[in-house]
C-alpha cells in the first residue's frame, strides 16, 4: 500500500489539531502535492537550508517541522532571499513540508510533554490549560417518529451530529408528547381546541457552538410542526489533557544545581548551553516546563508554586524581577534557561516514533544544531569575582 504525502498530513494532523494552534501561527501543509508518495520522512525543528540538503540526502519526501517556515506574510518566493531558496529547493526536489507549531505545542504527546518526561516529571498537566475542541451544544427537539430520519438528514447537513470521525450521530428515546392548539394554528396533528397527546420521540444531537444559527435555521425548515418543542444545552468542557507546558514533580527532591545538569543531559548540547537563575543548593522537586521562548508564562509558573521553571529566551529584564521574588519569598521558582532548539529537539524523537510505528515508514530524526549560535565565550561556571575594575568606586 503507499503512503502519500495526504496519508501522513491526515495522521500528523490527527495527532496535533490545527485547531490546537494560536490564531497567529502558520501551520499545517505548507509544501507539497497531497496525492504524492512518501517512502522516507525526516523530522526537524527548523527548516534551514541545510536541512533541506540532509533531506535530499536521506532520500525523505516529507519534512516535519516544528517552527514554520512561512509564519510572516511573503510577497516573493526567490532564490537570493533565504524563504524563497528554502521553498524552490522543497519544490524543484518535489519534498513536502509540514510544520506543527503550537498545534504540537499544547497537544499530548506534544512539544511540551516530550520534554517534561526526558527530565523524569510525573502526574504532569499543563501549566495553561487549551481546550481541546471548540464549544458544543446539545440540541434536543420533539419529532413524530416518521420524520425522524428527514430530520436528522436536515440537522446533520447543518452541521450537527458530528463527533470526532463519525456523523449523523442522534439520541433518540420514545414518549408521549401533548398540546392543544389554540385558535388560528394550523396543527400537523389533532384538531384546534383540543388537547393532543402523541406519540414523539425526543432527538438529542450535539453541534458546534458556532454553527447555533445553521442548526436551528435547519430544524424549523424540516420540522413537521408548525411550531416545534426545541432548546439547547451548553456543554461544559471537560478539564483539558492539553495546554502550554507542563508541571510536574520529580521522583525525588534534589538540588537546583543537580536538576540543571539532569536538564543537561536530556538535551542535545548547544553552545549556549544550559543556564539556572537562583541558589544552586535549593530543593526542587515541583518544576514548570515550557519549551521555547517562556516569558510569557513567568507570572504562571509563579502563581504554580512550583520549586523551578524550565524554558528559553528568558531576557535580562523580566529574568532579573522574577528572581527578585525569591528575596521576598523563598519558596518562589528558580530558573533553567535553554537553548530554544534544545528545548523543542526531543518531541522529533516522539514524533518520529508514532510515525514508524503507524505507517512502517523510514524516518529520520535531523541532528543538525540550527540554533542561530555556533560559540560561546568568556562562560563562568559559578559565582566568581567581578572583572577587573568593575565595581570600583
């Protein structure tokens, strides 16, 4: 059987919902023909150009990116600008790209999770909740039994009645229904004056939120009765398995400076490296996950309570003010910094796992570190003196 390009776009976006993206990010199938097939696949953070070159040399015809290539508007796809070089090079070699951005971010088995299980955390859960699908209702009516189907038919084209890979899907209970139509009503059933007593069946269908107007529009339409018994329930979502971040605890308490060499060593090295804001010696045991750029979420992990927070692109500023609260409350979070590549790297070994495992398909993890740093200089690795001259009066 051969697995295309739309085979895996299906899958991945299965397993991480462009519906799970931020309104600003650019995700899904960004290069490619759907009906082509796949035989290799590799998986990246970034999409560089050089990454491109490792793809040609696998033999991959599908890219899986996290970052997106195309997150700002373009107006011009060229060889001399890096975007455009990164498309044509996709295009003339026919590889498809597909970026999962905050879509695989929030999700399980997602960008977040990846990163919280290398560092041992348990009982995790986000640190930001998302909820998992869009809002529905329930709509619930009255129907003679032999309009049911014409009316289910008329709600599911609506929109209505869709739940997860299935359609038309309807509650239907039997019973009595009564009414006496008053003076000037033109009754499907029984006489004006009169108090009717039917046999109905009560429908319950669930729709989207945003499709209330289609739904209801399309229920007066097809509805035998002049004037049909209808209302809607607003369900309340379920608490979410998805969401920015993680926390979670560790197996057993340790030190800061401990828990950033485990940090450490669940990430691939980068010349950066790892950096940790407060005492070495405090005990961590709850700790904050957010992989990628995390001031953000600062005031969350705080408000968390949680002994430590793990993410990257902290800058001077709102670093230096958080710490700021562990002099007046000692139980407020230390800080572990990591490169942003680093941080995101270990969800392609998950990513690619599901894909073996799902379609047998070769598939790479990229090794290639496309932080944009190559060196870093002039590192302490511990509290030292200051520099000559500085502090001098």
């Amino acid at each position: 059987m051969v697995t295309t390009v739309g085979d895996l776009v299906d899958l991945l976006e299965r397993w991480y919902p462009l519906s799970g993206a931020e309104s600003w990010d650019r995700v899904g199938l960004v290069v490619g023909d759907r009906a082509r097939p796949v035989r290799r696949v590799l998986c990246t953070v970034d999409v560089t150009l050089d990454v491109v070159d490792e793809g040609i040399r696998t033999g991959a015809d599908l890219i899986v990116a996290h970052h997106p290539l195309l997150l700002r508007g373009v107006h011009a796809v060229r060889a001399d600008e890096p975007k455009g070089a990164v498309v044509l090079r996709l295009a003339e070699r026919r590889i498809a790209l597909w970026c999962g951005h905050t879509n695989a971010d929030s999700a399980i088995a997602g960008v977040a999770e990846a990163l919280a299980d290398r560092l041992g955390l348990t009982a995790t859960r986000p640190m930001e909740e998302r909820t998992a699908s869009p809002g529905l209702d329930t709509l619930v009516t009255f129907v003679p039994p032999d309009h049911l189907d014409r009316l289910v038919d008329a709600l599911a084209s609506a929109g209505a009645g869709r739940v997860g890979r299935y359609d038309s899907c309807h509650f239907v209970a039997p019973g009595t229904g009564a009414f006496r139509p008053l003076p000037g009503a033109d009754p499907y059933v029984g006489e004006v004056g009169a108090l009717e007593h039917v046999a109905e069946l009560r429908l319950e269908m669930v729709l989207p939120r945003s499709a209330r107007g289609r739904v209801v529009e399309a229920l007066l339409a097809a509805h035998p009765y002049e004037t049909p018994a209808w209302h809607l329930v607003e369900t309340v979502s379920a608490p979410a398995d998805v969401g920015l971040g993680r926390v979670g605890t560790l197996p057993e308490p340790t030190t800061l400076a401990a828990f950033g060499s485990r940090v450490a060593a669940a990430v691939p090295p980068t010349a950066g490296g790892v950096r940790i804001g407060g005492d070495p010696g405090r005990a961590v045991r709850t700790v904050a996950v957010l992989p990628g750029a995390g001031d953000s979420l600062l005031d969350r992990a705080r408000a968390l309570g949680v002994d430590c927070y793990v993410t990257s692109d902290l800058r001077h500023h709102p670093a230096e003010e958080f710490l700021e609260w562990g002099r007046l409350d000692p139980t407020a979070p230390a800080l572990v910094d990591v490169a942003h590549w680093a941080a995101e790297w270990p969800w392609l070994e998950v990513v690619a796992a599901r894909l073996r495992a799902d379609t047998d398909l070769p598939t790479d993890v990229s090794r290639l570190d496309t932080s944009p740093w190559s060196l870093c200089l002039g590192a302490r690795g511990g509290v030292s003196d200051p520099p000559s001259g500085a502090g001098a009066d």
